[in-house]
C-alpha cells in the first residue's frame, strides 16, 4: 500500500540562492513508513487525551485492508491478459462436442440421434409449424404443428429421424412458418450445431469457434449451447 503525499522540488530544480536543492523525498509511504509515523503519534501524544483504543485499531484495520487491496491489484496486474486469455481458452474447450445455437437453417442430428432448434417470435401467433426438408433433394420428410404461441423464443426438436439419416448425419432442412393476425409468415429459425474446434485470439480478448456447416462464429456471438 502506498500514501500520496505532497511533492516537493523536483530533480535538477534551483533555490533562490542558485544552489541545487537536495533530491526531491519519496513521494509514497510504504508499510514501514505508516508504523514509523504511528509510532511517533503513540510517543508524542497528549497525555491527558490518549488515543483512544479503538483509534488505534481502526487506523491499523484501514491499512491492512488497504494493503490488502494493493496485493490483490498486483496478483491481478501480474496476471495480466494471460489469465482472462486462458480462463475463455478453458471455457471454451468445455464446448468441445457439445452443440451451440446459431442462426441458421440446416441441421445434422446430435448425439442422440435428435435435431433441436428455436424460433424468435415478436408476438402471438395463431399457429406455428416446422417442416424438415431432406438438404440435398428438397425432399419433405417431417412436420410439426405446434399450434398457437404467445411469443418469445420456442425451442422445437425432432427426434424420430430415420436410422439412415441418423447413422450419415446427413444435413436436414429447416423450415418454419406462422400464421399472425391472418396472415402466414416465413420465420428464420436458429439450430444447434456441433463445436468443432475453439481458438484463441492473440491478444485473449475472445475465442472464435468453428462449427460445423456454419464457418467461425465469436463466442461473444453464442447465447446457448447444449
């Protein structure tokens, strides 16, 4: 912990006289400088008013706290960028083979045999449906209605897929559409994806992934994985 104090004459300064000044006292008080100073008040205080005990303490307890402090800032300051860098490395390792959601239409079933998504509604709609297309031919291979929604995001999924598709991955379309105030809408829907890889930038401010079918994605860009 250090104490600011007043600066004096700085190096190289003059007096009035021309004379060079003596060089310019420290202008921090370090832990010795604090208990040299406090005893000096203890030596020299009135006797017919005493520091009071609980005085005495609270200047004590104030720098330790503070000195505290300063140990803290200089394990953090020692730290520097490389222990945030590799707390995002860590944190995103943990991501490896799980799946993010991402902003997107195509999707390959999970590990458990299943495709999983969401859809952002921006109110109430009369009815909500998901087709899944076959990626490669166009081909209609399931649907969904899920009836009426009251808005936000609605989490979808299908887990009946054909063995063979399950057993390629192969890539599945999907496709969403509402029906609100009368009228039907085409909607954008998000699916989870699989984390290939995570790497980190070379200063550690962010870690890009990789994900399968979509390219690198930031991880500041991901809101949910699984």
């Amino acid at each position: 912990m250090t104490i600011q104090i007043n600066p004096g004459l700085g190096t190289g300064s003059t007096t009035a006289s021309g004379q060079t000044p003596p060089p310019a006292r420290p202008q921090t008080l370090g832990q010795q400088d604090f208990l040299t100073l406090l005893t000096a008040q203890l030596r020299n205080q009135d006797p017919l008013k005493p520091l009071e005990n609980t005085e005495f303490l609270g200047q004590m307890a104030q720098f330790s706290t503070v000195a505290g402090i300063d140990r803290i800032n200089d394990t953090l300051a020692s730290q520097g960028g490389g222990g945030a860098r590799d707390m995002r490395i860590s944190m995103a390792a943990t991501m490896l083979g799980h799946s993010v959601l991402v902003p997107g239409a195509v999707a390959r079933p999970d590990a458990s045999g299943a495709i999983r998504g969401a859809v952002e509604l921006d109110g109430p709609v009369e009815a909500l449906n998901i087709t899944w297309l076959d990626a490669e031919s166009g081909q209609v291979l399931n649907s969904q209605q899920m009836g009426p929604r009251s808005g936000g995001l609605v989490g979808f999924e299908w887990t009946a897929i054909p063995a063979d598709i399950v057993a390629a991955r192969r890539p599945v379309l999907v496709s969403i559409d509402a029906i609100q105030g009368g009228q039907m809408r085409n909607l954008d829907p998000q699916v989870y994806a699989r984390v290939l890889s995570a790497r980190a930038s070379a200063g550690g401010e962010d870690v890009t992934l990789d994900i399968e079918d979509f390219g690198q994605l930031s991880t500041l860009e991901i809101q949910s994985f699984r």
